[in-house]
C-alpha cells in the first residue's frame, strides 16, 4: 500500500489481484459486522471486484443474509427487468451468487414518477449509515452519475448523462442508439456519509483520470476530486491504471 495524501492505494499488475485485495476487505468488514450497509457500484470495473467476492465468500463461508446494499444509481427509460438496467446486471453478477435477503437489497425504482422514485431513495439512504462504498470512475471523473459540475453537496437526483458518458455506456449496449441519457443517482454528499470507499479503477483509459483524482484541485468540474476530504478511502489500482503516477510506480 502507498499513502498519498488521504489516499490508501493498492497497485498489482493483475486487476484480478487487486479485486482480490477489495473483496477481502468487504469480506473482512463482514466477518465483524454481519449486518453490514455496503454502496455498491456498477459498470465494467465492479465486475472484477463481484466475480471475486462470491469466490472468497463460498470459499469463507460468509454470509449476506443480513447485509443492506445500496446501489448508487439505476438508468431511467428502461424497464427494470431489461437486461441492460443495473438491477439485472447486479442479479447477474453479485445477488443470485450469494445468500443476500431480497428485502435489504435497494435500487432506485422506475416503478414510478421519478420524483417520488428519488424522494423514496433518499428516505431509505437516510434511515442507514453505509459502512462501506464501492466506487468506480468515469473518464470525466464522474461519481456514481454525478457529472462535472454537480454540487458537493448534492443529494439523490434526476442526473442528465454528459455526451462523454453515453459515449463510454455504449460498450454496455447492444443498441447504441437507445443508449439512457438519464439516470437516478446518489448525490455526492450521500456518498461523502459513507464510512469508508474503496474506489476500483483499471486500464490504460483510466490513466489521465486517476492522475488527475490523485494530483489535481478540489474542484466540482471533477466530481471524484472531493474524496480528498473523506477520511478514509481505499484506491485498487492495475499497473495500467497507475502509469501515469510517477509516485505509484513499481
């Protein structure tokens, strides 16, 4: 581990490894406190991290029987048993694995008007204290959906998708002409509240964005800058990733 800053950062040259290394952590933090609220994340990174936290966890015998999750955000314009919505991919790749109960599993809804879906979500954030957030990165720095220029202090909310993030989504798309251009997200400051964040990056396409996460200024026109004033973050980087760091290198 090399600390910067507040940061933790963990590098490997296997991304597999550095899964390892998160899913340990979460799996850890279980052990200790089985009722556990975990933030969770998704896109192409979270992939590595779930895949490895089923292995460990069967291989531990760790249970989420009584694990909360809160994802931090859901695509609006889908139906969410399409198999482009995050609540399938998180079936997909983390929920059908272990033994999670479906009632302390939360997703923003699209089951209704989206302002009552985001006042839903932010009632349910505010009657739980996450213990531990699971990050990713955007090119533009973006947090869960928050893109350049949304407040700190932002809560749960209606985000319209920057022309660079619909272009990055469309690798998730078999039709990238109906690609969402909205989506429900936690606020920054609901992912602030978090007790500790482990934020995921790999890739040579990350490189500019983690030099910029660990070098630049707080500033909103790069939302992730604003972990530099949480307490306690955990950075899981490949060799890729880092390159771009003089500091991280091997």
């Amino acid at each position: 581990m090399k600390k910067i800053g507040n940061f933790n950062i963990f590098i490997d040259k296997s991304f597999d490894s550095v899964c390892e290394l998160a899913a340990q952590e979460i799996l850890d933090f279980i052990k200790k406190k089985p009722n556990a609220v975990i933030g969770l994340a998704t896109g192409n990174t979270p992939k590595g991290l779930y895949k490895s936290l089923v292995k460990k966890a069967k291989e531990q015998n760790v249970s989420f029987k009584q694990v909360t999750t809160f994802n931090l955000d859901e695509y609006v314009g889908l139906d969410e048993k399409s198999s482009d919505s995050y609540n399938v991919y998180m079936q997909k790749h983390l929920f059908q694995h272990l033994d999670f109960d479906e009632n302390r599993i939360h997703l923003p809804s699209l089951s209704k008007d989206i302002e009552q879906n985001i006042d839903d979500y932010q009632k349910l954030l505010s009657e739980h204290k996450i213990d531990i957030q699971i990050l990713g990165i955007g090119s533009n720095g973006h947090i869960g959906f928050n893109e350049p220029g949304t407040k700190f202090d932002s809560k749960v909310h209606l985000a319209d998708l920057t022309e660079s993030t619909i272009y990055d989504n469309q690798i998730y798309f078999k039709d990238t002409n109906n690609i969402p251009k909205q989506a429900i997200t936690m606020g920054i400051d609901d992912i602030m509240k978090a007790g500790k964040i482990l934020l995921l990056a790999s890739g040579s396409n990350k490189r500019k964005t983690i030099k910029t996460l660990i070098d630049g200024q707080i500033t909103e026109s790069f939302p992730a800058s604003i972990l530099k004033k949480h307490p306690l973050v955990y950075i899981y980087l490949d060799h890729h990733a880092a390159l771009d760091i003089s500091t991280l290198q091997f």
